[in-house]
C-alpha cells in the first residue's frame, strides 16, 4: 500500500521578489532537481527531486509572493511517496528534501559586498 508524505515549509527573507525567483531558479538547479513547471509570471514552480537508494524523489511545489517592495514570502511544500517497505527507510527524507532546499536558497541569497572577504587559492 502507498501514501504520499506531506511537508510544507513558509519563510519570509528581506530581498524583492525578482531576485529571491532568480535565487529559486539557481537552488533548484543547483540541487540537480528537475523543474517540471515553471510560471514566471506567478513565481511558482514545480520540480522533482532524484530518488535515494530505497526512496522514492519528492515532487515539490515552490512559490513566491511579494509581501512587501523588500520582503518576500517562499512556500516550499513536497510530497514523496512511500510504501509500507519504504516507510522506515524514507522517514524525514521529505523534510531533509525541503531543509536541503532552503539551504540552497540561503546560499544563492548570500550578500556579496566590499567587506565581504574572498579566498584565493594559491
């Protein structure tokens, strides 16, 4: 028998709403997922993440609204389906899937400015 795993995730982050859809973009692609849909205009999209040994990939649905010129809100909701012998397995892969994502984000959203210290490899 098979169900589906739900997880859903909203965080609001101080940048506009055109920069955190480009960062949502990179993330995503960054992460090696799959975007299935994606809607520019409405800043959502769809995207598959790759299956684990003995887990199935998560669909996840990725949207952004502006709260503000300077604030903008990121629901992150996945779904992954499991089976009475995936379960065990499986248990909080969903949500690993949905923290590995905002991480991602985090990072895409990371300043860089003049005191911001760069390494040099030599």
């Amino acid at each position: 028998m098979a169900y589906l795993r739900r997880e859903k995730e909203i965080i609001d982050v101080d940048f506009p709403i055109n920069t955190v859809w480009e960062a949502i973009n990179k993330a995503t692609t960054g992460l090696g997922w799959t975007i299935e849909k994606s809607d520019d205009a409405a800043h959502r999209l769809t995207a598959k993440s790759k299956p684990n040994f003995m887990a199935y990939a998560s669909d996840l649905t990725i949207a952004a609204s502006a709260q503000s010129e300077k604030t903008t809100r990121v629901t992150v909701s996945a779904e992954t389906p499991v089976t009475t012998i995936t379960s065990i397995v499986d248990f909080g892969r969903t949500r690993e899937r949905i923290d590995s994502f905002l991480l991602a984000l985090t990072k895409q959203l990371k300043p860089t400015g003049p005191n911001e210290k760069k390494t040099e490899t030599t």
